[in-house]
C-alpha cells in the first residue's frame, strides 16, 4: 500500500471513530426513549474495519467511563459528608449544639493521657453553655452608638438575667485591649450595661457594625476557655 493511500485510510479510520464517539449518546438516549434509533456511522465501513475502530472505541471509553463513575462516587460521598453523613450511612451530627460542644472536649480529654479525671467538671461546663444559650437567644440587648463606639444595655430576667449578670463583665474582662478597644460594664437593675470603645474611627465603625451579639462573639477564648473549665483548672460560678 503506497503512502498517500495510507494516510487517506488512517484519516478516513479517524473520522469515522470520531463520529461513533458523538452519535452513540444520542443513540443510546433516543432507544431509551422509545424513538426510532439514529443510523450507526460504523455501517459504511467492512466488517474487518468496523471491528477495529470498535475495538479501539472500547479501549477509549472504558478509562473515560471509570473516571466519570469514580468523579460520581467522590461528589455523593462529598455531598453527604456535608450533610453529617458517612459513606456507610451512620450519621455524624450531635444533634445539639451544646451535646457537641461537649462531646468534642469529651474526645479531647479522652485522647490526652495526661488528663486528671479527678478534676474534670463537664457539669461546669454544661452549666456555662446553658448560660451561653441564655444570653445568646433570651437576653434583651438594647443598643445605642455613643462618642467613640456603643453602649448596650443587656437585660433579662431570671435564669436569663443570672446568665448576664456571670457572662457579660467576663467577657468584657477578656476582650478588653482586643482591637485597641476599651471595655467596661456597670450593673443595671434588670441586667449589665456593657460599653465598648475605641480613639480609632475604623474601629468605632467595626464595634457598631458587631453589635451585641458580633462583640460578645469576639476573641479567641472561648474554646480554651471550655476546655480549662471541663478539666477544672480554674473555678467557675457557670
């Protein structure tokens, strides 16, 4: 076979691989269908070539099939893991926020074979979060901008006032100097005035942009404290 031959058969070989390759989805969709299937290309071609190219076709989809059926497998597992699912279908969530809280210092405490089981208080740290949730879903926060940030009066009633009157001069200890702040409280007859200021004007806006609830989210205490309080290191009135 001369070498111009050759080639225009080796093209022609090509061609026809390409058009199986973007006919056989639509094949395949339209017989699902109950439609009259689209005329297969490897018809024009002998039996000797059609065996080839389909030889070769096979060879080129089952790689790109495992790949697409492995991409597949990989977005579900990821899908349920975002949804607090294992692949074997046990679910991960706690459930409640403050079980979760605790059951991850539980795992902290358990994994560190230094931890004095003789001192570990997860009541006190249970209590904390109960506070926690008071403060956070029941308090009454009323806000108002003053000369160089916001003054907050926080009040309740109750188990929600109890909750105020231990969280709120905490916090404000912790958080003082954080960002160039000042804080301060006073006590209120139904709760605690909490003040937060600060000489910077970026500052000013971002204390008035947190608000109540951004201001008592701020810092990074919060988790080491937990942990210290469940491994008793310090005394809390929760």
């Amino acid at each position: 076979m001369t070498g111009p031959i050759r080639t225009r058969r080796f093209a022609l070989a090509a061609a026809a691989l390409t058009a199986i390759a973007l006919l056989q989805p639509i094949h395949h969709a339209t017989a699902a269908d109950g439609a009259t299937p689209m005329p297969s290309t490897a018809g024009h071609m002998s039996g000797h070539e059609h065996g080839q190219m389909q030889g070769v076709s096979d060879q080129g989809q089952q790689p790109m099939q495992g790949t697409m059926h492995q991409a597949g497998q990989d977005m579900m597992h990821h899908g349920m893991a975002m949804h607090g699912q294992t692949a074997s279908g046990a679910p991960t969530m706690p459930g409640q926020d403050a079980f979760g809280a605790i059951q991850e210092v539980v795992r902290i405490l358990e994994a560190d074979p230094k931890t004095d089981w003789s001192k570990v208080n997860l009541e006190a740290l249970r209590q904390h979060l109960i506070d926690m949730n008071e403060v956070t879903l029941k308090a009454d926060a009323a806000a108002k901008p003053i000369d160089g940030g916001l003054e907050i009066a926080i009040t309740g009633e109750g188990r929600t006032l109890a909750a105020i009157q231990r969280m709120i001069p905490a916090h404000a200890q912790e958080i003082n100097g954080l960002n160039g702040w000042s804080t301060k409280t006073d006590p209120l007859p139904s709760g605690v005035r909490l003040t937060v200021t600060s000489n910077d004007a970026k500052e000013v806006a971002h204390i008035r942009g947190l608000g109540f609830i951004g201001i008592l989210a701020s810092g990074v205490h919060h988790q080491p404290h937990h942990l210290a309080m469940a491994k008793g290191e310090f005394p809390h009135a929760h």
